[in-house]
C-alpha cells in the first residue's frame, strides 16, 4: 500500500478503532449476528459516534485536504458551509459503515489497511467510483441498458442501504415515511465521475 498521507492515515486509524470499540459497548452480541444486524447498529448510533474526538480529528482532516476543498467548491455555494460537514461526515459514516459492515466491530490491521487504500483511491482518483440513484417513472424490459460506464437496471434487494443510507429493514418499517421504493435504479461505475 502507497500512503500518500501519513497523518490522515493515522487518523483514519484512530478513528476506526475508536468507533468500533464504541459500537461494539453499545450492541448486543447476541444481537448482531450478520451484516445487516451491524448495518442497523451502525445507522442507530451514528449520531453518537461522530462526536467522538477522533472522528471529528478525521472530519477536520478531509476538510482541509485540497483534494476534497477542490471537488467541494465545484458543488457547493460559498455561503453554504454546512455542506461541507455534510460532506465529510458522510464519508466517514461510509468509511466505519464499510468496515463495521463487512468485519464486525473488532479492528484488525490487514483489514483497515485494504479499506484505508479504498479510501485513498477514491480522494486521489485512482478507484472506479460507485454511484447509484433511483429512477421513478421508467418502463423497462427486464434486460438491463447498459451505455458506457452507465447501467440502468432493476432495484435489487441490497441496493436499498446504498441509496438511501439505512438498512432494508427501517426502510420497509418507515415506508409510510420514504414511499415506495423505485423499480429502477441508475448506477455509475467509472474513474471519470470521482467523487
């Protein structure tokens, strides 16, 4: 692995370790069995975790890379800077989420390593980056179009955590709240749509 920052790698790990050892006093192991049983626990304390020292260390960090000031002055309006919090903590909601998701609540070296590169290739464009957003409204065949580095395809089961940031589960407990979900979804694959 090439680290390109030091400092925002060691933050990064703090961090993780940070919130997984805050996650892992708030569930009940008996609980969290599966993926989808740490997706929930994630979502449910995520509030709590990012006022957590090490993580807003993490947020400062991203606000101050010039990657990120870049990619956020082309889609944010000068007076409004609350986007750049959005920003951020999303990202990191998405780092922990990632981890968490995949490996438990337990850190491991090897594993954040892996994840930590992921997270480099996306800031410094070397990743492909995923993108997916709903499509309403749209007759479809069952086939998938695909155009370039573009699909429009059927909604799977799992797509519901990425589109809308919460497990299948809240979603179908609150769809009174959400409406229902799409048929369709449109999903970017690409270098070229970074970030």
């Amino acid at each position: 692995m090439v680290v390109v920052n030091s400092n925002l790698e060691s933050d990064c790990r703090d961090a993780i370790k940070d919130g997984l050892e805050f996650l892992n006093g708030k569930v009940d192991k008996t609980k969290v069995s599966n993926r989808q049983d740490r997706r929930s626990e994630i979502f449910e304390h995520r509030e709590e975790m990012a006022k957590l020292p090490s993580i807003q260390k993490l947020l400062k960090d991203l606000e101050n890379l010039p990657e990120l000031k870049r990619v956020i002055g082309l889609i944010t309006p000068k007076t409004q800077k609350p986007i750049d919090t959005i920003f951020t903590v999303t990202f990191i909601y998405g780092f922990i989420h990632d981890y968490g998701e995949e490996h438990g609540f337990v850190f491991d070296e090897n594993k954040f390593s892996l994840l930590y590169s992921k997270l480099e290739g996306y800031i410094y464009e070397t990743a492909d980056y995923r993108y997916i957003s709903p499509v309403f409204n749209l007759r479809l065949e069952d086939v998938p179009i695909t155009i370039d580095d573009i699909t429009i395809r059927k909604i799977a089961e799992d797509d519901l955590p990425d589109l809308y940031g919460i497990s299948e589960e809240y979603f179908i407990g609150n769809i009174m709240l959400f409406g229902p979900p799409p048929d369709f979804v449109i999903e970017v694959k690409s270098k070229k749509y970074n970030m």
